[in-house]
C-alpha cells in the first residue's frame, strides 16, 4: 500500500477551548503528558534497521515515536512482503493491542535510529480514560489513518499503476518534519516501493 501522510499525527501543542470567564485553558502538550506516565512507560533507543517488534509477537503495548522513522509491513502465507505504513515523529503505533489482538499483525522496523516511547496496554488505557485532551488526541490519530486506509483501497481499486505511483512519490516528498516538503525523496528500496504500487495479491 502507499505510505502515510494524512496518516501522520503531528505532535504540535493542542489548545483547548477558552473557559468561560474569557480565560484560556492550559494548552495540552502530548509529549509532556506522556512523560507523565509512570509505571508502564519506558523509552526505548532503536538503532536503523532494527526490528520493533515482529509479526506474531504478543501484542501488549502501544509505541509513541519522538524521533525518528518507522517502517511498517504484512508477510503472506507465501512469505511476500508489502509495505503499509511509513510513520515519523508524533506517530503512534501497535494501537491494535488496545483492541484486543492478542498477537501482531504485521511487523515494525526502525528506518533511522528512533527514539520511541513504549506504553504499555494498561497504563495506555489509564492514561485515555484519565486525560480527555490526550483522549481526542489519539482518537484523532486514529481515525486519520482509517481515512487513509480508505483511500489506499480506492487508490488501489480505481487508478492505474502509473497515478499510484505519483502518489506515492508525492507522499514521500511530504514525509519530511512538521509537514514541510523534502528535496529529496526518502531512500527506499526499489522492492518496497514496488509493493506500495502493487501490493501482493490477496491469497
């Protein structure tokens, strides 16, 4: 499937709405709030090339990245490898462990060295249930990249090879930091981007 770019969830300073008496309310720092997670939290340094975590692996936390690139991608019964996600800075993922998968499904791989934040499943739920801003903040991740989903199956259903393919060299020249265009298009393997082109075909 191609990349990510609506997908991505910038991590810039969310306000919230002005109180009554005119007054703005303190401004919700997702970054702050989750340096606030004590028991369940750790940060974790991952060198480029570095596998996250497998597919097939318990699924038991949820991973913030504070720096950083991460690649995501599905094995087949067949052993064929497609790409479905490149994630960067203020991007959650393994989110499925907060809905009730037991084991992964796909893998997670570091494209640079990452700096993450590794949340565990308990203690992401108390911070959900506890912070509403933090709440809107993940749910907003959530549905963005559902939209994207979305329309990666119309991409793949309606265009020709050759839109997909301009789509994804367009996704790539914005997967830069805080959304400005990159020069250059990220290096990724002539294979790996065949399969954003032309995912495997469902067995």
């Amino acid at each position: 499937m191609p990349t990510n770019d609506s997908l991505v969830l910038e991590s810039r300073t969310m306000s919230s709405p002005k109180a009554s008496n005119g007054k703005k309310k303190r401004e919700f720092d997702p970054n702050t709030f989750l340096a606030t997670i004590g028991r369940g939290r750790k940060n974790v340094a991952v060198a480029k090339k570095q596998t996250i975590f497998a597919q097939g692996d318990g699924a038991d936390a949820v991973f913030y990245i504070h720096t950083g690139k991460v690649k995501l991608t599905v094995v087949s019964k067949t052993g064929r490898e497609a790409t479905i996600g490149m994630l960067r800075e203020g991007n959650f993922f393994g989110e499925g462990a907060l809905a009730g998968q037991a084991l992964r499904m796909g893998s997670a791989d570091a494209m640079t060295d990452c700096d993450l934040l590794r949340i565990d499943k308990k203690a992401m739920m108390e911070a959900l249930h506890r912070e509403h801003a933090f709440s809107d903040l993940f749910v907003a991740h959530l549905l963005a990249r559902n939209v994207r989903y979305e329309e990666d199956l119309v991409d793949q259903l309606f265009n020709s090879s050759e839109k997909r393919l301009a789509r994804v060299l367009l996704l790539l020249a914005h997967f830069g930091k805080e959304g400005v265009p990159e020069t250059v298009v990220p290096k990724i393997r002539q294979e790996t981007m065949g399969d954003m082109v032309e995912p495997p075909v469902r067995e």
